[in-house]
C-alpha cells in the first residue's frame, strides 16, 4: 500500500477535515507566538511547513509577513488550507505531496514539523532530516513537536480518554484508548459526530444500524495514530548524524500534559 492511500484511509485527514483544528485541541495562539519568536530571532522570511494539515499555521505566520508554504500529503487538507486562505484573504501557498522528496526552488530559512508530524521508525526520520536539510539553508531551522519517554504519563496509557465539542448544529464526541509499543504510543480513536435534526423520527429496522457505516443523524469514525517518543539522547544523535545540532527545547502545556518542540539548527 503506497504512504498516500494509507493516509487517506484515516478519517482525520478525509472525511473529518473541516473539524480538524477544533478536535485537535492546541493553544494555537500560545503556540505561533512562540513559534515566531524563534523564527524572527534567527531572522527567518522564509518557512515551509512539513505536514501542515489544515495550514491554520502557514496561514497565520503569512499574516505575520512571513513567505509561507505549507505541504502535505493529504488532498483534502491542501483544498482545505487553500479555501481557508481565500476567504481569510492571506496570501500563502500550499502544496499537495510527501514531505520526503519535497523540492521548493530555493532554499528556506526555516521548516515546522507540527502535531506530531515526525516519522516513527529511525530510517524514515533520517529520511525526513536528510530532506528537510537539503532544502534549507546553512543556519536554518527546523522546529517539529514531541514526546519525551521521561514524560509518559503511564497511568493514563490504556485508559479511555473522552473529549467533546460542539461546531453550529454538529456535536463531536471522540474516545480514545491507546498503549505503548516500545517507544511508540499507538493510539485509536472513535468519532462520533451527532447532527441536530428536530424532524428525526423513529427510523425503521432497515436503517436502524446505518450509522455503521458513516450516514444518518449519527455519523462514527475510526482513527488509528503513532507518536513517538524520543530522549534528548535520541534527538542529539539524530541531529548529529543528520548535518543538524539541537539549539533549544521548549515547552508548553496541553491539556494537562506537556508539548515539547525541539529547535535544530542546520550546521553543514
């Protein structure tokens, strides 16, 4: 199965798209205000978004003044980031394909790899950290979030998480279990959006169970993720062997647990 079809069997980034930056849950603005201070303290104009999903990002740092592009590999996410630029009339491009051979025309000042976005297999993160420095410049940045293996709240790992939100007349319910494979959490998630419908009757035996399969007032998705979790060890070493060198690690809270952002400078 080619990367692009495994992706897009994952509700998350097809049919849940237009919900993505509510269920997500992060403090956006806490987080691109830090994210630009980093980026304008190297000096950074330029930046590409690696994974960009809904580009709530690139469109928010093109606000800012900086040239933005987002890639990803999700065709409804581009159509998404696209429209979403249009009628916010922001000014940003964005690209559909795989953040492993992506090829801008010149070299950039700075690359995001956000919401967990980083490969977890060591060989595809050396093949993400080989491209990423090839399009960057000597001295440009790469800023991607993680996990620390310290920081694994192991009580919460394999216990059902709910959350909830309300969009107009949809309410979103998610439950999540996820366990620990190695240094690997393996997350799946059930969605269940409920439409408002004050004409619904009581339906018949044949359309009883149609919610199954993604129709009627009740609409159910299943998503499976991996993040993985790395030690500042890991990342040194990655970096080393990569042309990059670790400069910083921040940090941010997120609902009751911590987001960590490392910041790599390319050196070679």
């Amino acid at each position: 199965m080619c990367l692009r079809r495994a992706i897009m069997q994952r509700p998350l980034y097809s049919q849940l798209v237009p919900y993505y930056e509510i269920i997500e849950g992060r403090d956006w603005r806490r987080e691109i205000k830090l994210l630009a201070s980093i980026l304008k303290e190297n000096g950074s104009e330029t930046i590409v978004d690696l994974g960009c999903g809904t580009g709530y990002h690139v469109r928010r740092f093109a606000r800012l003044g900086f040239r933005a592009v987002g890639v990803d590999i999700s065709r409804p996410n581009i159509l998404f980031a696209r429209r979403k630029a249009k009628q916010e009339k922001v000014r940003a491009l964005f690209v559909s394909g795989s953040y492993y051979n992506f090829r801008p025309r010149y070299k950039v000042d700075a690359a995001l790899c956000l919401n967990w976005s980083i490969p977890t297999r060591d060989d595809e993160i050396r093949r993400f950290l080989s491209n990423t420095r090839s399009i960057l410049r000597i001295g440009g940045l790469l800023i991607f979030d993680y996990e620390r293996v310290s920081q694994v709240v192991w009580g919460d790992v394999g216990k059902p998480m709910v959350s909830s939100w309300i969009l107009k007349n949809i309410s979103i319910v998610r439950v999540s279990l996820g366990h620990m494979i190695a240094n690997v959490l393996y997350s799946r998630d059930v969605y269940l959006l409920f439409h408002e419908d004050t004409n619904e009757s009581i339906p018949k035996e044949s359309k009883r169970y149609q919610a199954v399969r993604g129709h009627g007032p009740v609409e159910v998705y299943v998503d499976t993720s991996y993040v993985r979790f790395f030690s500042f060890f890991e990342l040194r070493r990655f970096a080393r062997e990569s042309g990059f060198r670790v400069i910083a690690n921040h940090t941010l809270p997120r609902n009751g647990y911590i987001r960590n952002y490392a910041v790599l400078e390319r050196i070679s």
